[in-house]
C-alpha cells in the first residue's frame, strides 16, 4: 500500500528526500519469521530484509534510482503526528527540495490483534497516505502539538488528518495526553 501510494504520488517528483512512517511496520513478515524460528525451520534473508521498520523507504529509493535521505517513524498511534512535523521540520529546513512523507499500516497479523488499539480493529483493511511538499505547493498544512486537556479522540489520526485535508480549517486529534493541530 505504502510503495502504491508513493509512487502515485510522487511519479514525476525528482531529488526527493523520504519519510516513511507506520506504527507497526512490516510486523506480518516478522510473524512469518518467527513461526519459522519456532518450527526450526530456516530464516528466510528476503523476509528479514523486509521486516525491518525502514523496508518500504529502501524499496522505494531502489525502484526509482533515488539517492535520496530518507527517515523512519513509529511512535504508537501518533505516528501520523510525528511524521508530518518530522516532514514539516526537514522541509522548512530545506525548502527547495521535495520531501515525500508516506503512511502506512497492514491489518495486524492474529497473533498481535488483541494487542491492537481501536484504531487498529476500525481500518481492518489497513490504511496508507502519502504526501508531497514541494515549494510549489498551494496550500501548506502547519502542525503543531501540546499537553491536552481534553478526552481522547474517537477516530484514529489519519483520518482526522484526511478530514483536514478535504476540509481545511483547523483540525485537532487528541490522545488524551497530547493535542494535535493542524492549520
């Protein structure tokens, strides 16, 4: 889903730099490799290679000859959160070049699903998003986070991130202990 998303949405970008973000990773090929663990089975190199957390900014960054940097992101369900400020902070830093942030997360495999939060079971198709910044943008997004005060939001954070986007305006998401915005 990531690899689609990114490459729809960066297809005739050039010299980007990547942030890559999911709050499992690609946690279905490390299961694999733990049932073959258990079954004395061999390891297999491939699926080792693609379960580390940085897989799909690797594949990415092959498939389209791109030397670019790129960084990875998890941090629990405010993955989101931290990869767009990751993403709003490299590219402020350097805004003539492009910076593609992309989002993503599988269904959780069913040995890790009742570890899983209520945003993990209301997408159980998975989720993925990916954004270009560009100086050529129209309209630039700011994000900002402090202390909440409130409740925790109901709807997972990528999809009060999307609701900003087609909508605009201010739109806040909330842990419970940390406030989200984005402008």
């Amino acid at each position: 889903m990531m690899l689609h998303v990114a490459g729809t949405c960066a297809q005739d970008a050039t010299d980007l730099r990547f942030v890559f973000a999911s709050q499992h990773g690609e946690l279905g090929y490390t299961v694999s490799l733990l049932r073959a663990l258990a079954a004395g089975e061999p390891l297999s190199p491939t699926l080792f290679s693609l379960s580390v957390h940085n897989a799909a900014a690797g594949l990415l960054s092959t498939a389209r000859a791109d030397r670019g940097e790129s960084t990875a992101v998890a941090a629990g369900e405010e993955t989101l959160g931290y990869a767009l400020l990751e993403a709003h902070c490299q590219f402020i830093a350097d805004p003539h070049r492009p910076l593609l942030m992309v989002y993503g997360d599988a269904p959780l495999p069913d040995e890790y699903r009742r570890f899983g939060s209520p945003a993990d079971a209301s997408m159980p198709n998975g989720r993925a998003l990916a954004l270009l910044m560009s100086s050529e943008a129209s309209r630039p997004t700011a994000v900002s986070t402090e202390p909440a005060e409130h409740a925790p939001s109901p709807e997972p954070q990528i999809q009060a991130f999307i609701r900003h986007l087609q909508h605009g305006g201010c739109t806040n998401w909330s842990t419970g202990t940390t406030a989200w915005s984005w402008h």
